[in-house]
C-alpha cells in the first residue's frame, strides 16, 4: 500500500495573470487531500473518491479526473495492463472550484504512487507528475496550483513561457495569517474560463495591457506588504486585485456579494481566488476575533465558509 497527500492552496495575488508569465502568490492551506494506492490481481484501476464537497463538483469534474489520472500514471511509468491498481482518495480538503481540489489529488496521488513502487521521487518530480495531471483538468495549468501543493508554505510563482523551469521562491512570514474562504457553490471550468479571458485579451489588447500594468504593481507591492506584515495593505491590494478580475469578467453577482458582506463585516481585503465564474472568495482577517465576525458573517447568508491559515 502507498499513501501521499497534497495541501488544497489559495491564490492571493495573480489568477489568470499567472498565465501570460506575470508574476502569482499563492499560499497552501492546511486542508489537504490524501491518496491510497493499493496493487490487486486484474487491470486498470478502481476509484474510491470519498473527499468531501461542494454538491456537484465530483460529478462535473469525472472525465477530467479521468484523463488527469491517466496523465500521472503515464508520467510515472505506471503499467495496469497485468496489475489493478485501487486508488482511494480521502483527507479534509472540502472539494470546491478554487481551492486546489485538482491539484491536491494529483499531488496526493503522485506521492502514493511514489510510495507503493519505492520511486524515490523528489518533491521537483512529483510536482511535474502532478502538473502532467493537471492538464487533465485544464489544458494548459500555469502550473502555481501544483507548485504550491506540492511545496507547501506561501509561494511567488512565475511560469516560464518558453518551457524552461518556472521561477518559484518560498515567501517566509513572521507569522502565519489567518484567512477566511467562502465557497460560491458554484463549480467553474478552469479551461473555459481561461479560454475566454484570453479570447477577450487577443481581442482588445490595449484594454488588457493596461490591466496588465495595473496588475504589476498590485503583485509588486503585495509582495513588499507581505514581507513587511503589512496587512492592512495587502487587503487594500487584495481588493484592487479583485476590482481587475472582475474587469477581465471572472467575478460575478454572487462573487461580488460574498466580497460586500465580507468587508462589511471588516475584512481587510476579499477578493475572488482561482478560476472565478464560481468557485471561491478569499478573506484577509488576521485575528481570531475578526476571522469568526467575518466567518459569522458569510455563514449567517448562506455560504459554505472555511477558516484556515496562509504561510503556516
Ligand atoms: C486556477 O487556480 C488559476 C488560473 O490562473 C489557471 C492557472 O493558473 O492555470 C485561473
């Protein structure tokens, strides 16, 4: 038997930008996804998926974890024509658009892998098997999902347009950050959100260039306000990242609904994290008083509402 698990992650500064090569922060969360492996007489293999999740989202996701299941087993070498192979995924990383469900599995799965067969795979390669699943789920990943489950911690990413190595630096905080996410209930399509953000920038580039420019500094000084703890800026930057999505059209009403209620109840910054069109907000509220007010708050309208930590 092999076991392995992946974090689930938020993105606090750069979705869909992280794809054209700008730089993205992520962070992990402490929910994480794990995996079983367990070699039996027969072929192919047999799927126990008892992860917890947003009504619907196992069901919608089914062909793609298909392929992205496929994808890693062929990256590892991983032959079930003479071997079945049970894969049982499990751990407390609630399955939502946003969160990293796609990409905890492909890590869990890869470090379970790894495991049975006694690979020795280092976390560099079980985060590239895991990048080979994520194409499963969306064609072409920037790859900061994968990268930020596999190593954990708060992460500046910039993929490598050419194909070379991504650029990925471990941001260190003085202390870990408590945070609020929020799920919309609604599944998103990473692929076809991402496809139509890019249809939009290839037909109005001067709109997207200067979206682009303002990203730039919002990530710059993000980073900056980070390093230093200040977070009051890094919500204030949080939430001009927020007023760009929606600009590219990847929030919506009900997005938008959850960000209002969370400032409302004093959050330093909300902001629509991961794919967007659904899926998550996530909620800068450092202080266990100001995490349970917000928490209160989006939990008393309806939502499904985590608390976790980034930089931990
Ligand atoms: C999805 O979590 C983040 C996106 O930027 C896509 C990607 O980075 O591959 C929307």
């Amino acid at each position: 038997m092999g076991t392995g698990s992946g974090f689930g992650k938020t993105i606090l500064f750069g979705e869909h930008f992280v794809v054209y090569g700008l730089p993205a922060m992520a962070s992990a969360i402490g929910d994480f996804t794990e995996a079983i492996v367990e070699i039996e007489e027969g072929q192919g293999y047999e799927l126990f998926d008892n992860r917890p999740e947003v009504p619907g989202y196992k069901k919608k996701k089914f062909d793609e974890q298909k392929v992205s299941i496929k994808n890693v087993l062929d990256f590892m070498g991983v032959n079930l024509d003479e071997k079945k192979m049970k894969i049982t995924l499990g751990g407390n990383l609630t399955c939502a658009s946003g969160v990293g469900a796609s990409a905890a599995s492909c890590v869990a799965l890869a470090r379970a892998i790894n495991d049975e067969f006694q690979l020795g795979w280092d976390d560099t390669k079980i985060n590239e098997a895991a990048y080979e699943g994520e194409k499963g789920y969306h064609g072409t990943p920037s790859g900061i999902d994968n990268t930020a489950s596999t190593f954990g911690g708060l992460v500046y990413f910039v993929k490598n347009l050419h194909g070379g190595p991504n650029t990925m630096e471990t941001i260190k905080l003085s202390e870990p950050v408590d945070l609020v996410i929020a799920s919309s209930g609604m599944t998103a399509n990473t692929s076809v959100v991402v496809a139509d953000v890019r249809e939009k920038k290839e037909e109005n580039p001067k709109w997207f260039d200067r979206i682009v420019k303002e990203y730039k500094s919002v990530v710059k000084e993000g980073r900056h306000a980070l390093e230093l703890m200040n977070l009051k800026q890094v919500g204030r930057l949080m939430n001009k990242n927020h007023e760009l999505l929606q600009e590219i059209t990847v929030s919506n009403d009900i997005l938008d609904k959850m960000v209002s209620i969370a400032r409302e109840a004093g959050a330093l910054g909300a902001k629509v994290t991961g794919t967007g069109r659904g899926g998550n907000i996530n909620v800068l509220t450092p202080g266990v008083d100001l995490q349970d007010k917000v928490y209160n708050a989006l939990k008393d309208a309806g939502f499904a509402v985590w608390k976790t930590k980034i930089g931990v």
